[in-house]
C-alpha cells in the first residue's frame, strides 16, 4: 500500500546537519583510522564487504580502501531477482574503480532453496522473504572472511540504524560500521567529499528487499525529512511541537519517526535473558 512520503524543504535542514570541510576531513580521517585499527586488533588479513551499488556501500568500500590498500579489501556482489541490472553495474563500477577483488554470486537460486524447504504458509510473505535474502548475503559474507581471516564490514548509517531500517542478523550481521555515527545526509556529503561519482552519490536509496522498493516511500519520509528529525528531536532537545515548527513538518512525520525508533529499538540491544535472581 502506498503512503505519503514527508519531504522536507531544504531551506529547513538544520546547519548542524551537513558538515563543514574540516569536519569531513576529520571524518574521514576517524573512519580510516577506525577500519584499520578494527582489523589489525583482529589480526585479520583485510576485510569484505558487499556491494550493493548504493552509496553506503560505496562510501565504505572508498574509505576501507585508503585504510588498508586496495589488496586487502575484498567485494561480493550479491544479487538476487528483486534487484535491477543498474544496480549490480554500479557495484561492478565501484570494484573495478577502486580496483578490488570482487565476486559476483548470485543469490536467488539459494533463496529459492529456502522457499522450497520452509512451510507452504511462510513462503509468500513479501517482507519474511526479503528478509531471507538479505540474511543470506550476510552468510556468504562471512563465508568468505572466515576462510580468508578477514573482517565484515557494515555498511549501514545512523538513520538506519536509529529506525531500525536493517535487517536482524542481515545486513547488520558484521563486525564493525565504519559509518555508522553518520546520519544519511552526511553520508551523502562525504561520499561527495571522497570522489564518489555523482551520479552515485545522488541515486535514490533502495534496499531493494523486492522489485520497485525504495527507502523513502517504504519509510513515509525522505531520508532529509528523517535525519533532521532524528537531529533535532531524537538525538537532540527539541520538543515535537519546537521540531515542527523549525522544519515545517506535520506532528504525524515527527511521530512516524519516533514510532520507528521505539520500535525498533530490539534491534540495536543484544537478545535479552531473564534475570539472574
């Protein structure tokens, strides 16, 4: 079912949302750092990553690279039939760019295999599928990182994370995320700031669970819509009726926001256990 998608004007993003040339040096220099320290502590040989053709994928994979060097940085490209053909070219551009070993696998046939064997009830939910392929990636990912002793880079940011627009033991099964204290308009910005084309870094997100998702209309919100929120209201001390007013949104987009981290807020804890006493 289609929903309205909030759009914020840009006029309206708060300052503190995009950062300063400085900043995203400093960024920069942060999450370079970060992978590399990440994978020495591990004693790993380097790290793999999947490619997705969308930015969060690119953006890691460019910095993973001025961290550790192009050799030690593998790719896997895993598409399945809910993802278009540009897509998987834009991944295939972004590995043959940075040149780095990259594997094509392709998904659905183990997808299927899965469809086969789980109950007849299960098999056409939409969402419950997505979600297998998502998890199967992460399975291949870390099939290849415990054969080559390397480690699994995420890629998902902080608007995701906070609104838990990831998959459970999926796309967040990973040892580490490089960029995961950016919200996405950041994420944009120093991708931008990297050298990332900018036909990349201005594609429209898609998870791309089932042919024609995108993000923006699967959350009601435009991710600018979203981190302003988040910024303003979320992480910072901005009442609703204050965020409304300085961003000119509905109460419904501040509290489709709030719903969204509240509900997903399993997903960023550990698997709880009843008490000891």
């Amino acid at each position: 079912m289609s929903q309205e998608v909030y759009e914020l004007d840009a006029d309206a993003l708060p300052v503190e949302l995009g950062l300063s040339e400085a900043e995203l040096d400093a960024r920069r220099e942060r999450i370079t750092d970060f992978i590399a320290d990440t994978v020495d502590a591990a004693g790993a040989a380097g790290a793999v990553l999947g490619l997705s053709g969308g930015i969060d994928s690119t953006l890691t994979a460019h910095l993973a690279v001025e961290a550790l060097g192009a050799d030690a940085v593998r790719g896997l490209v895993l598409p399945s039939d809910a993802n278009t053909e540009g897509n998987m070219s834009d991944a295939e551009r972004v590995a043959e760019l940075l040149d780095i070993q990259y594997d094509i696998v392709e998904i659905q046939p183990i997808v299927d295999t899965f469809v086969e064997a789980a109950p007849d009830d299960v098999a056409g939910d939409r969402m419950a599928l997505g979600n297998v392929a998502v998890r199967t990636r992460g399975v291949l990912n870390y099939f290849v990182a415990n054969a080559e002793s390397r480690v699994v880079l995420g890629t998902g940011n902080r608007s995701e994370a906070m609104t838990g627009y990831f998959t459970k033991y999926g796309d967040q099964a990973v040892d580490c995320n490089p960029i995961g204290n950016l919200y996405k308009y950041q994420v944009r910005q120093l991708a931008a700031h990297v050298g990332v084309p900018d036909d990349l870094v201005e594609k429209p997100p898609s998870a791309e669970m089932w042919s024609g998702q995108t993000d923006e209309t699967e959350m009601g919100l435009t991710y600018d819509t979203l981190d302003a929120v988040l910024m303003l209201h979320v992480d910072g001390p901005f009442s609703l009726s204050a965020t409304c007013e300085t961003l000119g949104v509905p109460e419904s987009a501040v509290e489709r926001v709030v719903s969204l981290v509240e509900g997903s807020a399993h997903k960023r804890s550990m698997p709880p256990a009843p008490p000891q006493d």
